[in-house]
C-alpha cells in the first residue's frame, strides 16, 4: 500500500503529525499522507459502541466509558490522541461510526451525495483531515483523470433546463446547489484506496489554495460492518 502512495505525484509522505501539517501542498500533490500501521483493536471498540443513527458521533467519553481489552485500550488512546492532535492544531475533529450516508437519488444524471466524487469548498484556508480506523476506507483520485461533471455538455444541457431561469445566474445555481462540486472519473482512471489506519490531509477549495483541490469520495459500506471514521 505505501509503494501505491509514494509512487503517486498527487500524493506527498510524511512521518510525523508535525510534518503532515507544516507541509504545502504544491504542483499536482494534494493530498498528503501520514502512514501508520496502528497497534490495537478497533473493531473491539465499534462491536461496544452503540449506534443511534446511521452516522452517529462519538465522543472522548464514550470512549473512556468503554470496557477493553489491552488491545481495545490501545486503539482507545491511538484515536483519543489524533483527536488531542488535531484540536492543538486548531481543526474540529469529529469521530463518527457510520452505517451509511443519505444517497442523493433526485436526479439520474448528476448525484451530490459523497459516494459521488466531489472536492470540499471552505471560504476560508483549510484543509480536510480523515482517518479510516475500521471499516471500508475512501478513495481519491487526480484531477487529470476527472471531469467537472457540469462541464460535460450532456449534463450542462440537463442542468440548464432544471435552472430555468436568467443565463447569467446559472453559474449561481450551480454552486448553490453544489453541482460544480462533483466529478466524474474517466474510463481509465485508477482511483487510490486512503487504506485503514493512515491520517490524511487533503487539499480543500478556497481563495487562498495555490494547488487544485482534491478529488474523493466516501465508500460503499462493506455488508454488516460499520465504519468508524475521524474527520474534520
């Protein structure tokens, strides 16, 4: 798994969380990778953790309030730490144990929900954190094996006849409603796996980002498993 990221341009390595953090992103790399192989067990802690909805947060207590085995406490104390970390750094981490996301079915020709490749738009200068700790891992993919889906002329024409309305608030509704946001791979894209256990910084779309924002989405659950997800 470490060979497929290193050996990606659109993919940066780095060994510490200081350097996962301090690292810029540059040319084709937007996306950056702390690779970990974890100690501990973590499906101990989603078999004890009790889901109220299908994406449920987790917080530091729920997890002190759990009984474990030493392997269970030491996936505890790896998730309490990237937690501790990334609110030092100043992010909002959220820890969810997932059983699906919404699915957005209004449409056949354009899907806005995250099993679609999308990019993250912030109005400030962030970045999105995501670590995969059980569960199926998402995916990304580069920007030269993409294309904005409301430039594809098939679907521009079907979104322009769901505007209705004046040429020159067209690109308004687009946003607004997060078209422009999603993408659709090319035929001979290779997506990359984020794998389970490894923190991810990826590149976000806002005034200040010197490189394009990276293009993910969210798996498809595994039959029966839950996922348990660090995000911000």
């Amino acid at each position: 798994m470490s060979n497929t990221f290193s050996d990606s341009n659109q993919i940066g390595m780095v060994p510490t969380f200081s350097d996962l953090i301090q690292t810029s992103f540059k040319g084709e790399m937007n996306a950056l990778c702390w690779h970990r192989n974890l100690d501990g067990d973590f499906n101990e802690i989603v078999t004890q953790l009790g889901l109220k909805e299908n994406i449920t947060e987790v917080y530091p207590e729920d997890l002190l309030a759990l009984q474990l085995s030493e392997k269970g406490s030491i996936a505890r104390e790896i998730i309490l730490k990237d937690l501790q970390l990334l609110t030092d750094f100043g992010a909002s981490p959220a820890l969810n144990l997932l059983k699906y996301y919404e699915r957005d079915d209004e449409f056949d020709f354009i899907s806005t929900d995250v099993y679609s490749f999308h990019v993250d738009r912030s109005p400030i200068a962030t970045d999105t954190f995501l670590c995969t700790y059980h569960g199926a891992a998402s995916d990304i993919v580069s920007n030269s094996e993409a294309a904005q889906k409301v430039l594809i002329p098939e679907i521009r024409v079907k979104l322009k006849e769901l505007h209705d309305g004046p040429e020159e608030e067209f690109e308004d509704f687009l946003k607004e409603n997060y078209f422009d946001l999603h993408y659709q791979i090319h035929d001979d894209a290779e997506p990359i796996n984020l794998g389970i256990g490894h923190l991810w910084r990826l590149a976000v779309d806002h005034p200040k980002q010197q490189v394009l924002p990276c293009i993910h989405r969210a798996p498809i659950e595994n039959e029966g498993e839950y996922r348990l997800l660090l995000i911000c």
